[in-house]
C-alpha cells in the first residue's frame, strides 16, 4: 500500500463533524495520538527499564497508526496528498544533508 492508496481507505472511514471544512479536529487528534505514543514509551521507562517487549511492541504500533489516520485526515482537510508530503520532506532533508545541515536549528536549514 503507498501513501495515496493509504488515504483513500481512511477517508472512507473518517467520520468527524464538518469534514472537509475542519483542520481544527485533525490537528487536535494528531496531538492527542501523538501524545499517546509518548505515554506509552514513558510507562516502558517507567515500569520495564526501557525494555520494549513484543506486546509493547504492538501496543505502540496501534497508536503510531492512530497518528498516521490523522495525519491523513488533515492532509485531506488541507487538500495534499500524502505521497506528495511524504516526497517533499524526503527532499527537504536530503538536501539538508546535501549541505551538511541535518543538525542544527530552524525550519529553513
């Protein structure tokens, strides 16, 4: 499956008030899932020494998942194509790696 074929399949899912006209509910849930994946990684600091076991493993692969849905839902809402995102920021950073820029400070390195 590539990106385009990924967002079609979750737009025939997405059920949100207002679709197509609200950036706002996919940028919170993409903070919210986001936030998800964060907690789960802090809890296997927390009680499993770091230690990521298979089931932590799948856990944290279903809330990656809930991140990549809404960053398909936003692409929607803003009218991109996720292959056409996922191409220029692979260009973005090998040109930064081209001028020796991977490091560092700034949107515009």
């Amino acid at each position: 499956m590539n990106f385009n074929e990924y967002q079609d399949e979750c737009a025939k899912v997405a059920v949100y008030p207002n679709r197509l006209n609200n950036f706002i509910y996919p940028a919170l849930g993409l903070c919210g899932e986001s936030g998800e994946v964060a907690e789960k990684i802090k809890k296997i600091i927390r009680d499993k020494g770091g230690i990521i076991n298979d089931e932590s493993r799948e856990e944290i692969k279903k809330e990656i998942g809930d991140v990549l849905w809404y960053v398909s839902a936003l692409c929607d809402e803003l009218k991109l194509s996720m292959e056409d995102v996922a191409e220029t920021n692979i260009r973005k950073l090998n040109d930064r790696k081209k001028r020796n820029m991977l490091k560092g400070e700034g949107d515009n390195r």
